[in-house]
C-alpha cells in the first residue's frame, strides 16, 4: 500500500474501529482491553498480517509523551483531594522511595540473568520501575472494582505521581551511560529541581488556568474544552522548559482543576475521559506497530524471569518498604504490591535508550515490552480476584458513588458540599428545621443505609448520614460544617 494521506487516515480509522470494537467482546472475554490494543498494533506491523512497516522510535516516544500527557491530567482532573489526601504520605513514599527501590532490586537482578552491566540493569529496571497511570485507572475506574478503605485512592495517587520518578530515574541512566563525565552525582540537583519545579508549575500553572477559563467569557461552549487542551500541552511544555517534571506538573494541574471551581466542569471530564481513552488506543497501537515479535521470541526465557522477579520479589519489597511506617494490614500491603501492573509508559520509556543509541538497547527494549505482556496479563486479570481472595473487595449490593459523582447540569451555579455525620453524632434525631443553617444552604439529599431520601424541615438526622449540601461560599461551607459537628 502506498504511504498517502488517504492511506493513512483510512488505515488508521480502521484500527482504531477494530480496536474500540473488539475491546466489548474483549471485556466479556477477560481480556485485558489494554492488551487487546498492543495486540492490534503487532498484527498490523511487519510481523503480522497488515506488513505494516513501522521503524520510527522518535515518532512512538513523540506519540507516547503526549498521550501520557492528557492521561495523567485526565487522571488528575478525576481524583478528589478530599480522597487522596488520607493516603497522601503512603502514596508520595511508595512514589517516589518505592520506585526507587524496585528499580536498583530489578538492576541487580537483571545484571545477573541478563548478561548486561549493571548499569543496563538499573536502566532497565528504572524503565519498569513505575505503576502503570493508564492501566490502573482503565482498570479500577471503568471495571468499578470496590475496595474496602482507602486502597483505591492510594493505588490511584501511586500511579498517577509515580512516573515522574521513573522518567527521571530512566532519563538519568540512559545520560550516565551515554554522555562522557556525567555522574550519579549530577543525578542529586537534577531530582530535586525537577521535582520541585514540577509540582509549583503544575499548582501555579493549574490556579492559573482556573483563572482564565473561569473569566474569559466565550461564545462557544465547546471551544473551552479546546482551550483546555491547549492549555494542558501548555503547562507540560512549560514546565519541562524551566527543567521541572511535566508529568508531575499536567497530574497536579488536573488535581489543582478539580479542587476549584470552575465552569464547565462536568464537560472536561466527559471530555478528557474520551481524549485518556484515545491516546491510550493510540499509545498501545503504536507501540505494538514498533516492535518485532519475532525479536521478542529471544528474550521470552530472560524477560520471564524478570517479569516474575518484578512482581513476585521487586514490587512487594518496594511496598513493604515504603509502608514500614504506616498503618496497613498484611493483606493490604499483598493487594498493592500485586496492582503493580506495567503498561504502554514502560515501553515509551524504553525508547530513550533506542534514540540514544545505547548498545543493548534493542534487548533491553525486548525485555520491556515482554515484561508489560507478562504484567497485564497475569495481574490485570486477577485484581478482583485477589482483591475477593483477600477479603478486600466491597461486596457487589454494597458498592456505593460519592453523592458529589450525581451527574449535575453545567449551569449549576451553586458549589455541592459532601458532609458525612460523624458516628454517635450530637445531632443524631435532631430535625433539619431546627438546626442553625444559612438561609442560602440546602440539604438536597441524604444517603441512609445506602437509600437516598429527598429531605424537608421535619426529616430526622441520623449517625452516619452522607448529606449533599449546597452552598453558595467557602465561609458558608466552614459554618455548615460547625453546625453538623464535623470539624
């Protein structure tokens, strides 16, 4: 087939169609969708039925980092800081010290099974060292997997603040060994200003991009989403330019986004779900486009290893490391070092040593993407098992939404307000009319027992009620909260 435009645009609608087609019969099936996507892109490459011949590493690594780009931040724009912010010592821990930890145990263990330096090694477990963003959010999220406690935020934060170390860690590696001089040493500075520069870029960046949508007044609804977009790419170029982590900055402007108000809410994140769910057909396809399965054949023996070293050995280390100082149960700890699933943002990675022209490169590459099959597919498949093995799954008749996920018209002027009555409250069959409210704020709804009731003046609290308040100011809210006895 010639390389036209028409060509193009007709191949790629096609296997995107084929892709969202077969990921329905894919789901009944048990198949990881993920998967299912990698395996479209390796049937259309050289190796499989399409010949479609796809040699371009800069090009993948190109499409990779833009498609994690609107990943995170749509990941960001999702998570409640309310809900992150119990687990966020444990997340910011496993993030950072965990990635760590996996990534030198993977090193050692790959330099002596591999038959690479140990260099290689930690460049190779630096490169699988992270939790996959796209995976455990397709996966926890759209299979509405219910966990008891605060596990899902947690694994959630983890994934989604994770691959800013990983990137680093892969980027440092490939630089040590590449360029003449450089030393580890260099690494220290290199951390702590991509770190820092990427979390006040994406605060500050995000507060400002509250701003300007909030007061730019246009007179198509549909263009603030695409000002959005723009303004998403904005935030990860920027950042990366003044040498701050831009995965940290998109992830944290999404977070920043959804802590504010901000209109049209609602709208981004119908949006930018859709968007997540493209780049990551797009970022698998492309991906399963580059590699040569008849090259990963080779490595199946030494990436088994490896893979079992990682899940079973690497990852639970790096958990039970990182939580040695906070309070989780020894079947949490199996559950989380078990969710460690790897997806497309190990093989992006593994991409920076191709370009950089590194000597095992193209086996470490092999190593890698062998490693994200083994991944999801074993874990993928079993995390409600596990989860239901471990007495950790919330049962299916009590799985519950937060009342603030109530879809809500975008021209809701006034801010909803989660309340949840402490147990043995002080207001325990105190009637609604006689509590000091103010006159601007409303309970418009209460979960009881998992049964919503439609309140009025003469409606009794009970201990335990989840109360949708609405609220017209933040000073109103803290005043609410005074009068429900949950401050």
């Amino acid at each position: 087939m010639l390389i036209t435009p028409e060509n193009i645009i007709l191949v790629s609608s096609i296997l995107l169609i084929l892709s969202i087609i077969a990921s329905k019969t894919a789901g009944r099936a048990g198949i990881p969708v993920l998967l299912l996507f990698l395996g479209v892109g390796m049937l259309a490459g050289t190796d499989g039925i399409g010949k479609i011949n796809f040699e371009d590493p800069f090009a993948a690594q190109f499409l990779g980092v833009i498609a994690l780009t609107y990943i995170l931040f749509s990941g960001g724009l999702d998570t409640k800081w309310e809900s992150i912010r119990p687990v966020l010592g444990p997340g910011m821990v496993l993030s950072t010290l965990g990635v760590l930890l996996t990534a030198v145990s993977v090193g050692v263990f790959a330099s002596w099974v591999g038959g690479i330096s140990l260099k290689e090694g930690i460049l190779l477990g630096a490169i699988v060292s992270s939790t996959d963003a796209a995976a455990v959010f397709s996966i926890l999220r759209n299979k509405s997997i219910g966990l008891k406690g605060n596990l899902r935020p947690l694994l959630e934060l983890e994934s989604g603040s994770n691959d800013p170390m990983a990137f680093f860690l892969t980027i440092g590696m490939t630089s040590w060994l590449s360029l003449e001089g450089f030393s580890p040493v260099d690494l220290v500075p290199m951390f702590f200003k991509q770190m820092i520069l990427g979390a006040l870029g994406g605060y500050g960046l995000g507060k400002a991009c509250v701003l300007l949508v909030n007061r730019i007044n246009l007179e198509y609804e549909g263009l603030y989403s695409v000002l959005m977009l723009a303004l998403v790419a904005m935030i990860y170029a920027l950042t990366d330019r003044i040498g701050g982590n831009g995965f940290l900055a998109v992830y944290l402007a999404g977070i920043t986004m959804n802590q504010s108000r901000i209109v049209h809410y609602k709208s981004y994140i119908r949006f930018f779900d859709g968007v997540a769910w493209l780049m990551q057909i797009v970022m698998f396809i492309t991906l399963g486009l580059l590699v040569f399965p008849s090259q990963v054949l080779h490595v199946v023996g030494i990436g088994f290893l490896i893979a079992v070293f990682l899940i079973f050995v690497a990852r639970p280390l790096g958990v039970w490391a990182s939580l040695v100082f906070f309070r989780f149960k020894t079947r949490e700890k199996l559950f989380i070092s078990w969710v460690g699933l790897r997806g497309a943002v190990p093989i992006v990675f593994a991409t920076f040593p191709l370009l950089a022209g590194l000597e095992k490169s193209n086996l470490i590459f092999n190593i890698v993407f062998f490693i994200v099959i083994a991944s999801v597919s074993l874990q993928a498949t079993t995390l409600a098992k596990v989860a239901k093995w471990l007495h950790l799954a919330v049962p299916e008749g009590l799985k519950r939404k937060s009342l603030l996920d109530i879809e809500l018209s975008d021209g809701f002027k006034n801010a909803l307000v989660e309340v949840v009555l402490p147990q043995s409250s002080t207001l325990d069959g105190k009637k609604i009319l006689d509590l000091n409210f103010p006159k601007t704020a409303l309970i418009v709804l209460i979960n009881r027992d998992h049964k919503y009731i439609t309140p009025n003046g003469s409606t009794e609290l009970k201990s335990g009620d989840q109360l949708m308040v609405m609220v017209n100011s933040e000073s109103e809210e803290q005043k609410i909260k005074e009068v429900l006895g949950v401050l």
